[in-house]
C-alpha cells in the first residue's frame, strides 16, 4: 500500500513540475514580447532622428492627427522640436538637442533590452532545470511501478 502512495505523490509532484514550467513558458513569452515591443520603441526613436536629420526650415512633412490620419503641414522652425521626456512629460529642444534626447532614451533602451534578455535566460535555465526534475521524477515513478509489477507476480506465484 505506501508503495501506491509513493506513486500518487510521484504523479502528484509531476504535475507540479508540469504547471511550474508551463508559468515560466508563460512568462518567457510575455518577456520576449516586452523585448518585441522594445525593439518597435527602438526603430521608432531611429526614424525620428533619421526624420530630423533631413527635415529642414519649411520642408513639407505629414503630421499624425491621430486614428491613422496625416494633415501635411510646413516645418516653420526645425530648432523647435518637441520631445518626450516619459512620464508624460515633454520638452522644447532645438534639433540638436532633439537628437541628443533620442540617442539617450535609445540608450535606455537598449539597455532595458539587455535586462529583459537576461530575464529571459534566467527562465529558460530554470525551466530546463525543472523539465530534467520533472524526467527524473517520471523515471522515479516507472521503476516504482515496475517494482510494484514484479512484487504482484512473485506474490501470485
């Protein structure tokens, strides 16, 4: 009878293991699509200094007005440039500074980019390590059973 038991827990304990990787699966995917929506953040920032690298004092630009639509409008001073700062905060800076204020968020990041990677690493690690806990324990549960199998035929015999 404790030899049963034994084999409920070894089942019990897999599909704790099992729901364990399966909430770090879980979690490796939001992680990798924060790293998705970091990298759209990122190529955005590259466009807007790439933008203001060729716009000029009365150059003709489409300006978002929101819900997928462009008004055209005339650049009337480059080196008055709206920037978000984050936090809902924004600022006036010349194009220069615009720039500036870019490469630093870009840089912020890039560096959030790494954190997530690393994040990311750390799960898969942990998933890996429970996935070889989770084929241990199930080899646990087989020789159990065959155990089990071969004490039931001596008895019979």
């Amino acid at each position: 009878m404790s030899l049963g038991g034994g084999g409920g827990g070894g089942r019990q304990q897999l599909q704790e293991l099992s729901q364990q990787i399966q909430a770090l699966e879980e979690e490796q995917a939001e992680l990798e699509a924060e790293v998705e929506d970091l990298q759209a953040e990122k190529r955005e920032i590259d466009e807007a200094i790439e933008a203001l690298g060729t716009i000029e004092t009365g150059s003709m630009v489409q300006v978002p007005v929101g819900g997928g639509a462009y008004v055209r409008a005339e650049v009337e001073d480059i080196d008055e440039v709206i920037v978000d700062l984050g936090a809902d905060y924004a600022a006036e800076r010349t194009e220069e500074g615009a720039v500036e204020s870019l490469e630093t968020k870009k840089g912020t990041v890039d560096e959030r980019i790494d954190e997530v990677r690393e994040e990311i690493t750390e799960v898969e690690e942990e998933s890996a390590q429970l996935e070889q806990q989770a084929q241990q324990a199930q080899q646990q549960m087989m020789q159990q059973q065959m155990q089990q199998s071969q004490q039931q035929g001596d008895g019979d015999e």
